[in-house]
C-alpha cells in the first residue's frame, strides 16, 4: 500500500491556506493588470497593434533582470518579510494611474509608468512565492503546487471579471480594486508564520557576495542540472509565441475580428483560466505522477489543434471551444513544468532557478510581443497565430528526441509509489 494516505492533507496546514489567501488576491491584481494594459491600449488609446507589442515589450523585459534579483534575494533573505513589503507598496501604482485618469493625463508615458511599477511587483514577488511554496508544502511538493496553480487560476477569473466592467465603470473604480487586492495580499502575507529559510551559507552565498553573485551562482545550478535546464529552455521558447499570442494577438482577435468589448474579452480570457483551473484540479486526483515530462511534452504538440482552430477564424461558439482547449493546455504545461523544477531543484538554489522558472514563464512573451505586433499589422490579425503552432511541433521533436525530460522520473513518485 502506497504511504501517500498516510500523509496529513495539504489543506489542514494553517500556514499553507494563508498562503493561498495572500497568493490569491496578489493573482487577482495581476490578472487584472493583464487586461488593463491590454485594453487601455487597444481600445481606450486605440493604438496599432505594433505599438502595443512595443510598449508591451517596454514593460515586460525589465522584468528578466528583476526575477533574477528576486530570486536571490528570496534565497538570502526572508522571503514572507520581502513579499508583505512588495504587497504594501504595491498600491502606490495603480493609484498613481488613478489620479492620472482623473486629471485627464492618462496616455502612452503614464500607462507606461504603471505597468513598470506593476512589472516590478509581478517580477520580484513570483520567486519568493514559489520559494516560500516549497516551505511550506514540505514533501507534498506536486500537490502543494497543483493547489496554488489551481487557485491561482480560479483568482484570475475573479480579476478578469472585475478588469471587464471598465467600460461600464470607468478606469478609476477598476484600479481601486486592484489596489485593494494588493493590500489584502500582503495582510494574508503577515498572517503567515515565519518559515525557516536557507542560511546563506548553505546558499552558496557569502555576505559579501552581493546579488550578482548570487544571480551567477543560481544560472550556473540551473545550467548544471539537465532536466531542469531543458524543462526552461522549453517553457521560455515556448512562451516567446504562445504566451506571446495570448498577450498581445488574442485582445486584437477579440476586438477585430469578433468586434467585442472589454467585457468579451473579459469573459474569453476568464474562460481560458477555467479550462486551467478544471485541468489542474483534475491533475491534482492523479498527482503525484510518475513521468510528467512524458505529458508536458505531449501537451506542446496537442496545443497546435486548438490555435489552429483558432486561425482558421471559427464562428463564436467554435472560438469559445478553442480558448477552452488552449486554457486546459496550459494549465496542463504550466503545472507539469512548475512541479518538476521546484521537486528537482537543490534547495539552496531553490529561488534563484525558480527565477529563471518565472522568466521562461512570463519574461519571454515581452519579445514575443515585438514580433507579434509587427506581425498582426503586416499579415493580418490570425496569422501571427502561425509561429505558436510551427515552435510547438519544433519543441514536442527536440523534447522528445534531444533531451532527458521525456525519460524523467518524479522522486515523490517514486517515493510514494515504488
């Protein structure tokens, strides 16, 4: 008999369920920012599509270096002390946006402004939160990341719901609430009780060190480590044009080629996070799995259907299918990748290679951006679709062939489960 039912439930933990309330609203303000940005862009300042990929890219690629530093800083540091701080100050933005609005300021320099002061929260605050993650859910790590992912998901439907009213309310309530979720992240952060971090010692850090060194020291773990090498190159290639196109080509789908509001494209995008959320939930009664890189593989090749259903621009409901089919498919790849870096990684180590995780996830799709803009204006709107589905088949071929993530065994798997 496996000992997995011997194992007290993730969900009895007081620690972990404050965790999940402090990652929750935090989620709910930066699924919010997504459609914000998109939207005050496209359908308020009534940019180009290539402008928008430019300022899109603008705001996102600072955010690389900004994980790196996050991450060594949430293996140095107290990683529960840094994220109540972040979550605090983070308000200042969005409000900074409000007063904007009100004395009839907001253009291109002062959305810009903004979604810089939100990179920065999204991009320092994503390491420590899976570092602490680890922490907290002890060996249930497959579980403890399906749980968060899942809530993670259920949030941004509640953000994007909320983001959609803003041609029906206005910019300014809109902003309020994410302001408001910023500052119940951090009160669900200080709820949390203190967890034991790494020394620095053991961190391979010095106090004289510095970041940089610390930053050096966690590329090179990564690097070292093949599996977890791989896993990121894949999610980081993928992410340039699958994440890419989620960004910056499906807000342009939804209001040129379906003609749709705010509110659609609030609602396709909440859609898209319930076929995420249903995936992992469903993922969660089989975890722990003993091959996931077997599936996250799989899940590239099959993404190519539902864009492809996607290009070939389908009636409504047919399009509604499809985003349901893409959100399952990223749920899918997203919680796979996450559970093998963060049950793989050598825990000194732990949040400087969730850092590079966190670039692969969501620093690439900035550079995506670029090409992608450009391409919606020199193509048409539906063919920037066409290099997610060609890199797609080109990494299911090298992940299979070329690397050691199609042959990985999950240890916890192994361990409950011999």
């Amino acid at each position: 008999m496996s000992d997995q039912t011997t194992k007290p439930s993730i969900w009895r933990d007081a620690a972990f369920r404050a965790y999940l309330g402090s990652t929750g609203f935090s989620g709910m303000a930066l699924a919010m920012q997504q459609l914000l940005l998109s939207w005050i862009l496209i359908g308020i300042l009534e940019l180009p599509a290539d402008q928008v990929g430019l300022i899109q890219a603008v705001i996102g690629l600072p955010g690389v270096l900004l994980m790196l530093a996050g991450g060594a800083s949430a293996d140095r540091n107290d990683a529960r002390q840094m994220l109540i701080r972040i979550y605090l100050v983070a308000p200042i933005f969005p409000l900074f946006l409000v007063l904007m609005e009100q004395w009839q300021l907001l253009g291109v320099a002062s959305v810009i402004t903004w979604g810089l002061g939100m990179t920065v929260v999204q991009s320092y605050s994503m390491p420590g939160q899976q570092a602490l993650l680890n922490r907290i859910a002890g060996q249930n790590i497959q579980q403890g990341v399906t749980a968060a992912t899942a809530m993670g998901f259920v949030v941004q439907v509640v953000g994007l719901v909320l983001a959609g009213q803003i041609d029906n309310v206005g910019v300014t309530p809109v902003l309020f609430s994410q302001a408001i979720a910023l500052c119940l992240a951090g009160l669900m952060m200080m709820r949390l009780p203190s967890v034991q971090s790494v020394p620095a010692t053991e961190a391979g850090q010095a106090g004289s060190a510095g970041a940089l060194a610390g930053i050096r020291q966690g590329l090179q773990a990564t690097k070292d480590h093949p599996v977890i090498f791989n896993v990121l190159l894949i999610t980081f290639a993928s992410s340039i044009f699958n994440a890419g196109a989620f960004i910056t080509v499906f807000p342009f789908i939804v209001a040129r080629v379906y003609d749709g509001t705010a509110w659609l494209l609030a609602l396709l995008m909440a859609v898209f996070f319930a076929g995420a959320t249903f995936s992992n939930v469903l993922l969660l009664r089989y975890q722990p799995l003993l091959r996931p890189g077997r599936l996250f593989l799989i899940m590239q090749l099959s993404r190519i259907l539902v864009i492809f259903l996607m290009w070939i621009e389908p009636p409504f409901w047919l399009l509604v299918v499809a985003t349901i089919g893409w959100g399952l498919n990223m749920g899918i790849t997203t919680n796979l990748a996450r559970s093998i870096v963060q049950e793989s990684a050598p825990k000194p180590y732990l949040g400087r290679i969730l850092s590079v995780f966190s670039i692969g996830m969501v620093g690439s799709a900035p550079l995506g951006a670029i090409v992608l803009g450009w391409l919606i204006e020199a193509t048409g709107t539906l063919n920037a679709l066409i290099p997610a589905m060609l890199l797609s088949a080109l990494l299911f071929l090298y992940g299979a062939l070329f690397s050691p993530v199609w042959a990985y065994r999950s240890p916890e798997a192994e361990e409950t489960d011999p």
